[in-house]
C-alpha cells in the first residue's frame, strides 16, 4: 500500500480514471456491437445510420486515448467493410 500522501493520491486518482476509462471502453463496445447487430439483421440502411453514430464515439475514445488510434481505424474499417458487403 502507498506509505506517502503523495502516493495515496495517486493511488486514489488512478482508481477514478480506471473506473472512467472503464465505462467510455464499455461505451465504444456497445457501439460496435450495435453496428453489428444491425448488420446481421439485414437492413443496409439502418446499419449505415448506426454506423455513422458509432464511428464518432470510437473517433472520441481514440482522441482520448483509450484505445490505440490505429485500432479505432481497424474498427471502423472492418464495420465499414460489414456494411458493404450487405445485399443493397
């Protein structure tokens, strides 16, 4: 355990943003698996609004450094993909 004030801060600190980091990580796979339940139900249309929806909500976690830029553009290009490949 932390012996110096500074140290319990820190400790103390680290625990809020590992809770908050936490919920936007859990916000960004909601959002992907919205994408993808519109795709597996079929309709193209739908699917493109969700992920129009969804694609600012992984853009915001990679700015905040969540996750890794390159891997919200791994998200988003293979969603993108997804919905291209539908039945127009």
């Amino acid at each position: 355990m932390a012996n110096s004030a500074q140290a319990r801060k820190r400790a103390r600190q680290a625990t809020i943003a590992r809770a908050h980091n936490a919920s936007l990580r859990s916000r960004l796979r909601t959002a992907i698996k919205a994408v993808r339940k519109a795709v597996e139900a079929g309709d193209k249309a739908a699917a493109q609004q969700v992920y129009r929806s969804s694609t600012s909500i992984i853009d915001s976690i990679a700015d905040k450094r969540i996750i890794h830029k390159n891997k919200a553009a791994r998200h988003k290009s293979r969603l993108s993909a997804a919905i291209k490949s539908m039945a127009a």
